[in-house]
C-alpha cells in the first residue's frame, strides 16, 4: 500500500474531513503538524506542495492537494486505485432487480 502523508495542524475542519476520508477506506496515513514549532516541515511542505494552506495530501510522491482535491478524486473514482485499493464492484442484480429496470 502506498505511503499516505498529511501535512496538517492541531485546529484545521478540512484536515478532519481529509483524515475521516482516509480512515472510512481503511487507510493509514502519518499526520506532519506544522504548526508543531518545527519550521522545517512548515518548510518541508511549502517546497513540495507550493501551497501555504492544511492539509497538503501525498500518496507516495503524488501530490493530491488538499482536502476539496481528496474529496473531487474520490468523487470520480480515482483515489482508490491511487491509494492501491481493489476497484468497488457493484454487486451482480438478481433476476428479480432485472426484471424491474
Ligand atoms: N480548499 C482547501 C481549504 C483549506 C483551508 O482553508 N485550510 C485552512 C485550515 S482548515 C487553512 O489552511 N487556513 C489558513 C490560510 O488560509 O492561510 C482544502 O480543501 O483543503
């Protein structure tokens, strides 16, 4: 499975919203506060993102973005297959559920 990073702070809804994403599918991630006193990583984050605002999303070296860029991704069905999850399959219809559309 690939390696999930989050760029974040200890006060951030949209960073929540990204981790419970994230959690719903199963999947772990390491969370990097930089508002933890560590100017490295609030430096570390702004190189590799070009972005200033939490929470910054890495699948492996993939840059997502932030949380409404996690949320479009997922929306079009193309987070799992970047997070290394098995497509969702439909299941099959009965004869029954047939016979009604
Ligand atoms: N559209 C962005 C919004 C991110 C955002 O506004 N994050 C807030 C914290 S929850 C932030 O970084 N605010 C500081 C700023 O705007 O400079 C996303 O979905 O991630």
């Amino acid at each position: 499975m690939p390696k999930v990073v989050i760029y974040s702070t200890a006060i951030c809804p949209y960073c929540v919203r990204a981790k419970q994403l994230l959690t719903r599918k199963g999947v772990e991630y390491e969370e990097l506060y930089i508002d933890g006193g560590d100017r490295k990583l609030m430096r570390e984050m702004l190189e590799r993102s070009q972005r200033r605002t939490v929470p910054q999303i890495f699948i492996d070296d993939y840059h997502v973005g932030g949380y409404d860029d996690l949320a479009e991704l997922n929306a079009f069905g193309k987070l799992d297959p970047l997070l290394g999850l098995a497509p969702h399959e439909e299941p099959e219809m009965t004869q029954e559920e047939d016979d009604i559309t």
